[in-house]
C-alpha cells in the first residue's frame, strides 16, 4: 500500500498543512505552550554512588524523566550516529521505500509513516526507521539500512554503549527501590533484554502550531534512551504543564516507560511526552527502546507489594501489553 511520507510532503512546500495533521485546539502547540522557566533533572553519571542513586530515583519518580552527562559515549561515535542516520534519509526516495514496513500486517521493523485507523485521529509530522539491535540472536541485519555501508558498524558500536548505560541506569533505579542491583534487569530477561532504534525524521513543518511531531504518549519501553540532533521539539509532561527539553550537547535524554512503572508500582513515572515540529529546521531524535522480551511476566515486583502499597498494576506478558496499547485497547 503507498503511503504518503512526511518528507515527500514537506518537498511540496506547502503554504498549509493538510487537515489530517491539524489538532484540535486544545492540543494545538499554541494554545499549549511549555512553561518558561522550570528545567529537567540533569544528573552526572559521574557523581558518587548514593548521590546518584538518590538523584536518579528522586527524577524518575517525580519526573519520570531525566538528562544524563558523563555517560562516557564518545563525541565522535554520537556525531557518527546522526550522520549515518542524516544519510540515509538523504538517500532516494525509491531506496527508502524498499524498506517500508506494514505495522498494520505486524511488519514493525524498517521504515515508516504512521497512518491513520479511523477518521477522527490525526496524523504526526514524522517519517522514522525502526529496527532491533540486541540481543544478536534476534537480530535481524537485513532489516538495517544497507547505506550508507558504515550505518552498520556505527550502530552496533553504538549498541554496546546503549546497553552498558541501560546496565548502569537499571542497576541504580534498582538500588533506588531497595532492591539488588541485578533485579530490575533481570526481571526485564537479563541477557535476553531488546534494544530497539528508532531513527525519528521530522521534515520542516508550514503551520508547526497547529500541528504535532509526536501526539502526547508514554513509552512502553521499560527505559528509553534518545539524543536529538540541535533542534529542540520534546515536551514533558510535569505537575499539568509542558516542559520543554532544553537540547544539551551530548546529553543522554532518559525516559521512564511503562514496564518501569508496572515494576515498580508507579514509584517510578512512565512520562507523559510530545515533541514539537519547526517551520525551518528539520528536526532528528534516535530513540533506543529498551524492553523484555515478549514472553516476559511483567508485574509489580512481589517484594514491593505489601497492605499499604497494593498491586496498581497487573501482571501480564510483554506481548500481551504491546497488543493491547497497539490497538488501544484498555489495560
Ligand atoms: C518517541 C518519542 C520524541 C522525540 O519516538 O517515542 O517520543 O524527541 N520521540 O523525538
Ligand atoms: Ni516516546
């Protein structure tokens, strides 16, 4: 089926954007502006240990997100990663499309549009590229961008880090809920655990007021872990105001997604998040999902359960989960 893809349309120039994409007032960035003044959590790796373990908690229970410095991910291997990413979406269009997926036939991976399912939703400003990287049994290389030739190497060296911070955040968000270090990962399948990339392309918009880059959600990820290019657009959602997110060079943007939240029975907040399009700027983020299997028990864990903190979530297998928000069914 030809979808119509978000940087064909922005190549147009358009002088309005089509109706699909207006939102309805209310959710319309200009009548929703972010509150000045207020700043996301910014938290060193580097810190000593309890006071990173404090800080991270404390952000991913009252935020539910956080900006992470001294994760030691070189310069240069960020900078390599947006490049192979710009390339491929410079690359013709005709080339992208022979890797278009079919969420809708449960083809996820590759390159994609969001369409719409009926006629009252509204369509989101971004073209993206999905695909897993770990663990390598499940990996699939074919699915990855064949060009540019060093999008592969770039990625799995980028992998291994995304998979040394996922240790690192998990460990202390256990120590964080007082719990061992191993136990957040462990529930999430130890070596087992899934990263997946999600290249997100948001062309320049003609009316970014009234449109959306990404509609408010939450992440069904258990964490996820994003660097932007410099063009800001992300939004969280705290205390019922939106906060724009501040571009750090180099910064690791760090979500708390759903599974998060369900093991620890909302001590830790899956964020509520947007992000913005730009009238003259093309705006890129890499999005790294870290999530169990699909045959993962997820649940609130037992030890956290006791008569003043029942269960506030149910226990069911990951695929199960994805299913149902897929389809928006109620959990
Ligand atoms: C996402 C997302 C935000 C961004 O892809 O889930 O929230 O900044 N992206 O691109
Ligand atoms: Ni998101």
């Amino acid at each position: 089926m030809e979808v119509k893809r978000i940087q064909s349309l922005a190549l147009e120039e358009l002088k309005e954007v089509p109706p699909q994409f207006i939102r309805s007032a209310s959710e319309r960035p200009e009548n929703s502006k972010a509150i000045e003044g207020v700043t996301v959590p910014l938290i060193s790796l580097s810190q000593p240990h309890h006071v990173l373990v404090k800080e991270i908690a404390e952000a991913a229970s009252e935020w539910g997100f956080f900006q992470i410095t001294h994760h030691s991910i070189s310069e240069k291997l960020i900078q390599n990663l947006q490049k192979v990413g710009k390339e491929f979406f410079a690359l013709p269009q005709e080339e992208k499309e022979g890797y278009a997926n079919d969420p809708s036939n449960g083809k996820f991976d590759g390159y994609g549009t969001r369409m719409t399912k009926n006629l009252e939703e509204k369509l989101e400003w971004v073209d993206y590229f999905f695909h897993l990287m770990a663990p390598p049994s499940k990996v699939n290389y074919h699915m990855w961008p064949k060009h540019p030739s060093s999008y592969r190497e770039v990625t799995e060296n980028y992998k291994k880090e995304m998979l040394r911070v996922t240790e690192k955040v998990l460990e202390v968000l256990s120590e964080g809920l007082g719990l061992e270090r191993k136990t957040l990962k462990s529930k999430l399948g130890g070596e087992m655990i899934e990263l997946e990339m999600k290249i997100n392309m948001y062309p320049p918009c003609p009316q970014p007021h009234l449109a959306l880059g990404v509609e408010p959600h939450t992440d069904m990820s258990a964490l996820t872990l994003l660097v932007p290019n410099e063009v800001p657009g992300l939004q969280v959602w705290k205390d019922n105001n939106w906060i724009a997110v501040n571009y750090l060079q180099d910064a690791l943007l760090v979500h708390v997604g759903d599974q998060l939240e369900v093991l620890s029975n909302g001590r830790y907040k899956s964020v509520l998040h947007r992000s913005l399009v730009n009238k003259e700027q093309m705006r890129m983020s890499w999005a790294v999902f870290v999530v169990p299997p699909h045959e993962a028990v997820i649940g609130p864990i037992p030890s956290l359960i006791n008569d003043h903190n029942p269960p506030m979530f149910s226990t069911k297998t990951f695929a199960e989960y994805r299913y149902r928000k897929f389809n928006k069914l109620s959990q």
